[in-house]
C-alpha cells in the first residue's frame, strides 16, 4: 500500500514540476517578445515612396517556435490628440485609421492567384509584387504596402488569402488641407519621424501611450484565458489652439486673392490679439497640404513666414522708432525738420517716395507729418539725431533682437544692422546704416517681431507673449466700462484703458500717454497720408504702409520691393491687429497700393463676423 502511495505522489510531483516548467518558459516567452516588439518598435521605416520592407512594427507580433503553444503581443495602438481651433469643435488635425498589408513568406501559398488578387486593391502589377517580395529572400516577414484605407484592407482581409496579413494604425489627417494655417499646425510623418509646426513642438502631450495585449494561444489559436494581460490604450492630449476659425478662413480668402493679383512670390496676411498676443489667424501662399506631407517626403514647402522670413520692412519702423524717442524724451511732437526731396549722406543720396512726384519735397514739418506723410528724408535726420546707440536701444526695446518664444520651432531673430569694428574696438554704423535704419532699411525682421512690437501701440505700452495655444484663462484686459449695445449686439474687445498685469512675458515699453499719441498719428496717416486704401466706412483705423528695397548680393536691387501694411481697429477697443506683408509683387509696389486694399477687405469681414457695431455713422447716406 505505502509503494502505490510513494507512486502517486511521485507522478503528482512530476506533473507538477513539468507544469511549472511550461509556464516559467511561457512567461520567458512573453518577455521576450515584449523585448522584441520594443525594439522593433523603434526602428525608422525608410524610403517610404519603395514600399520600404521592414520587420512589422505595429499592431501584431507574432512569436512560435512551433512547440504545442505561442506566444503572442498585440498593439493597441493609442489616438494621437487632435488639434482644434479656439471654439474647442473645429479639429484641424484628426486621425484616420489606415493600413499596412504584410506577407508572411512561409504562410504563403498559390503565389500566382494571391498576387493577382492583391494586385488590383495595391495599384500594382502581379510582376511588382513577385519582384519586391523576391528582392527581399532574407526577410520572413514583408511591408507590400501602407496608408490603405480601412475599407479597402477590410476587403483584402475578407478574402483570407494565405499568408498575407492587415495590421492596422492611425494616421493624421488634416481636415482642411492646404486652406487652414499648415505652417502652423504642420504635419507628422509616420514613416521618417519628420514634423513641424505644432505636432512637433507638442508630440509628447499628443501622442499618448499605446496599450499591449500579452496571451497564450494553443496549437489551434485559441486563448489560454488564465495568461492574458492587458494594458488599456492612453489616447494623447486634444491641443486647442488660439486660431479664429472664421477669421482664419477669411484671412485664406484674401491671401489667395492677394496673391492672384500681385503674382508676388509669397504673401502673408496675418491677425494678433494685440492685448492678448494670441494669433487669431495666420493665412500663406504658397501653401501645402500636410495630408501629402505627413505621408510622404517633403516637398520644400513648409518654411512658415511669419516666423522665419526675415525682411526689410521699410516705412512701417518709422512709427516704431518715433514711439521709444517720444517716450525717453529724445524728440519731440513739436520738433520740425527740413524735408527736401533727396538727402545726401557722404556719397549715399536718399530719395522721398515718389519724389519726381512731389519736386518740392514737404519743407519744415513735425514729427507728426513726418509719419503721416511717411518722408524718408525726415525719418534720416530723425536717425542721425538719435544715434546709433540709442536707436540699438529702441530696437532692443521693442524686442526687434529677440525671439517671441512663439511655440514654433525654427523661429528667426531678425538681422541687425551691419556695421564694422573701430579701431577701439567697438562695434560701429556707418552714417547711411544709422539713418537708414530709422525708416525701416538696413535692418530685417520677421513679420511676427514686427507684429509684436505694434502690439505695444495697440494695446498702451505693452510687449505682448505671443502665443498660438489657448491657456483656457480669461484675458487679463478687462473692460471698464460697457458700451451701449443694440439687440444682437456683443461686445468683442477690452478697453484700452484696461488694468495691466506685468509679468516676464508682458513688458511695459512705452507708457499709455506715449502709445495714445501715436495711435492718433498713425489714425491720421489712414485718414490722410499713405495709408488712404485701408479706410473703412463706419471704423476708425490706425495703420502704416511700408515698401521696403530688396537687397541681393550686398546691393539694392532696382524695382524689387516688399509691400506691407500694418494697423488695428476699431479705435476704442483695438483688438483686430492686421499685417498684409507681398514679396515681390508685379506691377504696382507701394504698400499703400498693395496691401492697404487686403487689410480692408479682410478688416470689413472681420466686423461681419464678429458682428462689431459702427463707431461712426453717415446719416447722409
């Protein structure tokens, strides 16, 4: 009796011995698949246009070593967040749930039949089939192609051809292709890890965390309930950026009109929230589709020029420079300056816009006219009667030597004016640089440095922190007082007498007195001087044309020029701050002939939309 007990506890004994043997074996199993996948996982898909051939990477990964049991890993793979448009519905970057068709060559058979049938779902011969698969012998596992759509890889799974697999993954789509901000929203790239824009500099809070499947299958593929693990899918952070949806779709419009009719070989026309520093729109032509861009290679057009294009802006710095000099007590709104039609400084000659027009130049006016009637020739003499070290200070101010810490990546500083080492050793403008750069030449910044420094005019004296992401806060301008409003009636903006909170990213530049008075100069230079084609019926606006000299190998180049226009609205509550910016228009090319008209066109939708109530009213009509 006691032999047949010592019998059974040994064949218990043994049972159990080999059961945990199986199982220590299936736990190494899962780990190492768990290692493999993470490995795989990284590695780069390249040549994309080829159908790249790799390892699969994504959703399944498979592992046999043809014993009675496998161990398997699958991918959930997590939705990377969307990109939305300041009223939290508008999704400018979504995802699509795509494709990869794979061939497992040791599954795979009736080759022939196989090959014809995937042929017409793949947009390839049976022959380019054979031949990729062929071209890689020593790959067991084969990419034949990606990006198909869910209902076509749904059809070639229905058909359970052997040996040949669907994995599936999200990829970005872009709503509104190339007609809404691509160089701010960018694209990504699955395949070669390129981004820009905003899925760049948000990838982390984005992309979220994908979720893994580990289990054991029998010989048959059934699971062993007792060894499946699941770790759930973390889907990435929705991003909500501050772009206007009407007013961008607005801004595209006119852009693309812009363009047709100046055939420039760029053209900008941006909008800021001068108290705020949000980007309300910003509309580019050329343009691209990041839908084309986030599924295969670059094409060159990505380059967003609002941050990275720098540009001599010509007249529309003479406000700029007027503002810090009034404000620090170095000129004065009385002063007057002789303004004859040309300047000679040493064997430079500066000449009057339109000058054989006006033979007679603009005699002894203020700093005001000086403005108004944008003179080239007084602004010279405005610059030499500064200097070279206080207009340094006055660019420095304005934040023209600086990044605006946009959330962007490869935002430009600008160029400083060129100057040469003296014998002392210290760094030195010439005569022509020093009274150049007072009127906007010699000196180059981007459109967004340009804006912000506009900003501090708009809005009482304060530098903003731009930024193209909403914070979820309330703006820290806050009315005083209310405006008698009609039925249907918003209000829309904050008094500019509003209370500011100064902090590291809002700076005091110039005071509320200085900023009111060139408001009003610049509301006379609309009304009266260069900037005529950008008033609107009802609205006060304040602006300044610009027509900046391309320079070309170390020289001005004849009858090339950047035409540009800036100004805000409405008077009281100007929280509407507008740049039209044409590179190289043909035809006509001064900035009150070429981009006044768009600032209007894109200033009266913007009063439509935001339902915005006259300021004044002709009670002729």
């Amino acid at each position: 009796m006691e032999r047949v007990y010592l019998l059974k506890a040994g064949i218990i004994f043994l049972f159990i011995t080999l059961i945990g043997a199986r199982n220590i074996w299936s736990i190494h199993k899962v780990q190492y698949a768990y290692r493999e996948s993470q490995k795989h996982k990284s590695m780069e898909i390249k040549n994309s246009d080829k159908k790249s051939v790799t390892n699969d990477v994504d959703s399944k990964i498979f592992f046999s070593d043809l014993e009675s049991t496998w161990s398997r890993m699958d991918i959930r793979h997590a939705k990377r967040g969307r990109i939305l448009a300041r009223d939290k519905e508008t999704v400018l970057a979504d995802n699509v749930k795509v494709a990869r068709v794979i061939v497992e060559k040791q599954l795979l058979k009736n080759e022939d039949e196989v090959y014809s049938k995937l042929s017409s779902f793949l947009n390839q011969s049976p022959q380019s089939i054979r031949e990729l698969i062929e071209a890689n012998q020593n790959l067991k596992r084969i990419d034949l192609a990606y990006d198909i759509p869910q209902e076509t890889a749904e059809q070639i799974d229905a058909l359970s051809l052997p040996g040949i697999f669907i994995r599936y993954y999200f990829q970005r789509y872009y709503p509104f292709k190339d007609n809404f901000a691509p160089h701010i929203i960018g694209y990504r790239n699955l395949r070669n890890e390129l981004s820009i824009g905003l899925e760049l500099t948000f990838s982390e809070y984005l992309k979220g965390r994908d979720g893994i499947i580990t289990y054991e299958s029998d010989g048959r593929g059934r699971i062993i309930p007792a060894t499946l693990t699941y770790t759930q899918p973390q889907d990435g952070n929705d991003l909500v950026t501050t772009l206007d949806r009407d007013i961008q779709l607005a801004a595209e419009k006119t852009v693309a009109e812009l363009m047709k009719r100046t055939r420039g070989k760029w053209a900008l026309v941006a909008v800021m929230d001068p108290f705020t520093g949000e980007i309300l729109s910003s509309a580019v032509r050329p343009s691209f589709d990041p839908n084309e861009y986030s599924r295969g290679p670059s094409r060159g057009k990505e380059a967003n020029p609002l941050t990275q294009f720098v540009f001599e802006p010509g007249s529309i710095m003479k406000p700029l420079v007027t503002a810090v000099a009034l404000d620090r007590g170095w000129l004065s709104e009385e002063e007057k300056f002789y303004c004859t039609p040309t300047f000679r400084i040493g064997k430079y000659v500066i000449h009057e816009a339109e000058h054989d027009r006006n033979p007679a130049g603009f005699g002894h006016i203020p700093v005001r006219n000086i403005i108004v009637h944008s003179s080239n020739v007084g602004m010279a003499q405005i610059g030499l009667k500064l200097g070279q070290y206080r207009l340094e200070e006055i660019f420095k101010t304005l934040g023209l030597y600086e990044q605006s810490a946009i959330e962007l990546n490869g935002e430009k500083k600008g160029i400083k004016p060129v100057g040469f080492k003296s014998g002392k050793k210290v760094y030195v403008w010439p005569d022509i640089t020093v009274a150049t750069s007072a009127f906007g030449q010699g000196i180059a910044l981007t459109p967004l440095q340009l804006m912000r420094a506009f900003s501090a005019i708009a809005n009482g004296g304060i530098l903003p922190k731009v930024t193209v992401v909403l914070k979820g806060e309330e703006s820290q301008y806050q009315p005083k007082e209310r405006i008698p409003l009609l039925p249907g009636e918003r209000i829309v903006s904050a008094s500019t007498n509003s209370e500011v909170k100064l902090n590291d990213n809002f700076r005091r530049v110039i005071s509320p007195e200085t900023a009111e008075k060139v408001r009003d100069i610049l509301r006379e230079a609309v009304e009266k001087g260069t900037g005529k084609r950008a008033r609107m019926q009802g609205y006060t606006v304040a602006g300044k044309t610009g027509t900046g000299q391309i320079a070309e190998g170390g020289e001005y180049q004849k009858g090339i020029y950047t035409s540009s226009f800036i100004g805000f609205f409405p008077k009281r509550e100007p929280r509407y701050l507008i740049l039209v910016v044409v590179r190289e228009p043909k035809g006509d090319y001064y900035g009150g002939l070429v981009s006044a008209p768009a600032f209007r066109e894109l200033a009266e939708k913007i009063v439509l939309i935001k339902r915005i109530a006259p300021e004044t009213i002709d009670e002729t009509l």
